[in-house]
C-alpha cells in the first residue's frame, strides 16, 4: 500500500499518516484513520468517493 499523507493539527504540516487503516464513515464515505508518524496525535483524512 502506498503512504497516506495528512494534515497533522499538532505538527501543522502534512506527513504520513502511520498505521494506517481504512474505515468507513457513518455517511458510507471512505476516509484513513491512524496516527502522525512524527508526534503520534491522532490523524484522519477524509478520501473522495469509491466509483460505482
């Protein structure tokens, strides 16, 4: 899997988001959850739809 890279709030920069894991949103919108790869705050980015 390739890196996924987020806004970290703490940082205030983009980085890679470590342990990343695919989830889905209540909406039935994908996002990646998992943590910054640099001070470990909690990281979430929301991924565009999945095509039908």
């Amino acid at each position: 899997m390739t890196e996924v890279i987020g806004y970290c709030v703490k940082c205030k920069e983009k980085r890679p988001i470590a342990n990343a894991v695919q989830v889905t949103m209540a909406n039935g919108r994908p996002a990646m959850k998992g943590t910054c790869s640099v001070c470990g705050t909690g990281m979430f980015k929301i991924l565009p739809p999945e095509k039908k």
